[in-house]
C-alpha cells in the first residue's frame, strides 16, 4: 500500500547516498490485529552511481494472507537522483504493483532537495499513486532536515487527496530522531507518525480513509567493510472506519557495497 505510514521509506532502507555500488536484500513482516491477517514483503534492490547522481532498481514479492483468503503481488521500482549544482538535487521514483492488496497499482514521486548552510537540508515534493477499487491519491508534502555532528533530526508533513471509490482529504506528520554511533557508520533512530491519510488495505474492501499513529525503532549496523545490516521494529494504532487494530511490524535487510 502507499503507506506514508510506519514503515514507509523504511523498506528497504537503501541508502540514497551510497558510494558505490550496492546489493540490499530485504524483507518485512507485518501482523494485523482484529482478524484482518498479516503481510509478507520481500525483495532485492541494486543501487548504482551516475556522474553527479545516481539510481536504484528494484523488485519486490508481497503476500497478504487473513481470513478472508490470500493474495499474492510483484512490485518493480525505479529510482534515480541527479545533483544540479551545489545546492540543488532531484529525486524521481516509480513503482508499478498489481491490482492487489499487496501493492498501489502504480506510483510516480518527484522531489526536490535544497542545501542551507552547507549541511541542513529543505526538501519539497509530489507524488500521485493508484490503488485498486479506483482510488487515485495524489499528495503533496514538505520536509526539513537537520544535521549536527552525530545526530540528525528530520520533521515531514503531508498533504493527500484522494479521487474516486472513496473521495476525502488527509494529512500526516512524520518526525525522525536519529543518532550516530561515535566510531564507525552505525546509527540508530526513532521514526514517530501521526496522521488521517489512505490507510492500509484490510484486505476486504480495498484502501480506505482511516486515521493512524505508529512508533518504529530503526538500527543499521555495518559489519566488516562492505556490509551494512538494518532492523526495524514498529508498532501502529490504527482506526478505518469504524474499525480500530494494532499492527505490529518488522523489517530486515543486508546490504553489500564494493
């Protein structure tokens, strides 16, 4: 699902700034609660380098399994970013899924990121997706980002409208808290949410309007020098319509950069 939401942007943690060469492995799990079943992703993403950018292609396996039956999906991902000029960089993506409650349709994003004082960073963006039952949700958003020697802290709100099956508004805010270890690569940090955007198919329905608010735990760990391992661990209150679940989330990947 286009999930604003816990673990988005989390899977599968490929780091945009990667130096060289990447291979990231990946897979999360999620379980719903109130009989609505669990979800299965995994996947594997390649990340290159351009001359002053760079891109990531990626395909992904989902299953979505509950009481109602099972459905099984693909995904493939395209990314790439160019640097224009000192300050300026872009950042393009594109997804194309199934008409199945594992993945949107399709998803195109386009951003723009813009260096203050060297380090900071202001980030503004577009982004349209579409999700089965004919529900198109296009959205708008804006982000900061703060950066001191070992930690980092990052402040994004989106806007969404959605067209279609189910016409309605939302927003939702992310906050990150993120630290560096002292020696070496390793970070850990928080990643908070709150918000009324698409909420996450149930699997009965389609995608609808709900409101959400998650807490997830994200460790990267390099190993050796090539390898980079990262966990997450995230915990969402979720209500759509006049239902209310607790979804639990976790996600794994291993990354190899030469």
């Amino acid at each position: 699902m286009h999930r604003f939401l816990l673990l988005a942007g989390l899977l599968p943690f490929a780091a945009a700034t990667a130096a060289g060469p990447t291979v990231v492995m990946h897979g999360g799990w999620t379980g719903y609660g109130e009989g609505l079943g669990e979800r299965h992703v995994t996947g594997i993403d390649v990340l290159g380098t351009l001359p002053q950018g760079g891109w990531q292609l990626g395909i992904a396996r989902g299953e979505r399994r509950s009481s109602t039956g099972h459905a099984a999906g693909n995904r493939l991902e395209l990314g790439w970013q160019q640097r224009r000029g000192d300050r300026l960089t872009s950042h393009s993506r594109m997804q194309w899924g199934g008409n199945s409650p594992v993945f949107p349709v399709w998803v195109l994003e386009q951003t723009l990121s813009f260096r203050v004082g060297g380090v900071h960073e202001a980030r503004v963006g577009v982004s349209q997706s579409r999700h089965r039952s004919g529900v198109v949700s296009s959205a708008v958003h804006g982000e900061a980002r703060l950066r001191g020697i070992r930690w980092e802290t990052r402040l994004r709100h989106l806007r969404n409208w959605q067209r279609g099956a189910r016409s309605a508004s939302g927003n939702a805010t992310r906050l990150v808290l993120l630290w560096r270890d002292a020696r070496g690569a390793g970070s850990s940090s928080l990643w908070l949410t709150a918000g009324n955007s698409l909420a996450e198919d149930d699997g009965v329905t389609g995608p609808r309007n709900g409101r959400l608010r998650s807490a997830t735990l994200l460790r990267a760990q390099p190993v050796g020098e090539h390898w980079t391992l990262r966990a997450a661990l995230g915990r969402s209150w979720n209500q759509a319509g006049e239902r209310r679940y607790i979804a639990d989330a976790l996600a794994l990947s291993a990354a190899y950069r030469w």
